[in-house]
C-alpha cells in the first residue's frame, strides 16, 4: 500500500511539474510573439517616416551648397525672381544665386555693402514683374523701345544680371577692363555673313578671364543690323 501511494504520488508531482512547464513555455511563446509584432509595428512606423522625409534629406544631402561649378552663362529673354531662377537651374532654392551690384543699368547694389539686391520691378508677394515700375525704370535710364529686358546667369560666379538688348546675344566678348570688372560685349550671330553684332554691354567678374577662350580672329560689326547691308 506505501508503494502503491507513493507511486501515485510520484506521479501526481510530475503531472502537476508537466503542466506547469507547458504553461511557461505557452506563457514564453506568447511573449515571443508580442515582441515580434512590436518590432514589426517599430519597423512599419520607422519606414513611414523616412518615406515622408526622405525626399527631403536627399534634397539637402545632394542639392546643398554648389562645389566648383564649371563656368557657363545661361540667358534667356525676360526676368524671374532669383529664387525662381534657382530652382529651374538646380532643381531646389539654397540660396546659391545673388544679383549682380553693377553689371548693368539694370542692376541694383546695397546701400550700405557692396551687394546685389532684388530689382525693384520685383514685389515679395509676387513672382512677376511689376510692368509699370519696369516701364518707369526704361524712361529713366533712357532703354530704346526697341530692347527687351534679358537676364544672364553664369554659374561660374552663380550672379544673375539683368539688361536690355534688342536681339537675344549667343557670344561674350571680353574686351577690356572697367575698374575692378570686365567689360563684356553681349553680341548677337548673323548666319549669312558670319558677323557679330553688338548688342549689349555689362561689366563682368574678373575672373572669367581665366576662363575665357581666346579666339585668332572674329567679324564684329558695331552698328545695328539693319544698318548694315553687308560686311
């Protein structure tokens, strides 16, 4: 009889030792499982984020400040505020571009630095061109009728200039030196004889000599087109 109660109480013990070893590893399992799904909630949400501000760092990771651009004008006919120009160019604003203090008629310096600062016929709340301060500024710096307002962008110095010419210019000519610039001739190409004519004339950084391209000999007519019937 003690051998039969104590069998049955052996058993008994290892049943109950049994259960409860089941019970801990369901118990282990299912905090396994909770912590699968939380790090898989963690992973979704951290991947959502960076989905929304990835585009952004991107842009200022690789859109940041310009590191040695090669020297190039682009200009086209017309004016646009230089944060317009900027993202056209570059794709994204960084504040790289800065007017030109006095490349033209048209250009406009601080008062107090030597600095370029937004035309006039420019507002804050608006992109485009203010037509009758602009016709203002035509009749007070005496600009032909004729011209059309241009605007040239090296990227090189990254400034923006703005002037007055009556044909779109394709060449610069860099023909001598105004106190501390450039004197550039912004000339025009006829086709049909091969000749420059002048257009339009700014002053420019000194130095894109060093990165200009000397040529053994050009045609350059320093009258107006239509006055001249053949060179």
């Amino acid at each position: 009889m003690n051998n039969a109660s104590n069998i049955s109480s052996a058993i008994s013990q290892r049943s109950q030792n049994a259960v409860s070893s089941g019970g801990k590893d369901d118990l282990d399992a299912d905090l396994l499982s909770v912590l699968v799904i939380f790090i898989v909630i963690i992973g979704y949400g951290i991947g959502f984020i960076l989905s929304l501000f990835g585009p952004i760092c991107i842009r200022r990771l690789f859109g940041g400040s310009t590191v040695e651009v090669s020297s190039n004008l682009v200009a086209f006919e017309g004016t646009l505020p230089k944060d317009e120009i900027e993202r056209k160019l570059f794709g994204s604003v960084n504040n790289r571009l800065t007017w030109d203090p006095s490349a033209s008629l048209l250009s406009f310096a601080d008062t107090k630095k030597r600095i370029g600062r937004n035309p006039q016929w420019f507002s804050e709340t608006s992109s485009e061109p203010n037509e009758s301060r602009l016709q203002a500024l035509r009749e007070q710096y005496g600009v032909p009728p004729e011209h059309r307002i241009f605007t040239l962008v090296d990227t090189g110095r990254l400034s923006v200039i703005t002037f007055t010419a009556e044909r779109p210019p394709s060449v610069a000519l860099l023909c001598g030196r105004d106190p501390g610039m450039l004197r550039a001739v912004l000339c025009s190409w006829e086709h049909k004889n091969d000749c420059l004519y002048k257009e339009a004339v700014i002053r420019m950084s000194s130095e894109i000599w060093e990165e200009a391209a000397p040529k053994g000999w050009l045609k350059l007519c320093l009258s107006k087109r239509q006055h001249v019937s053949n060179v």
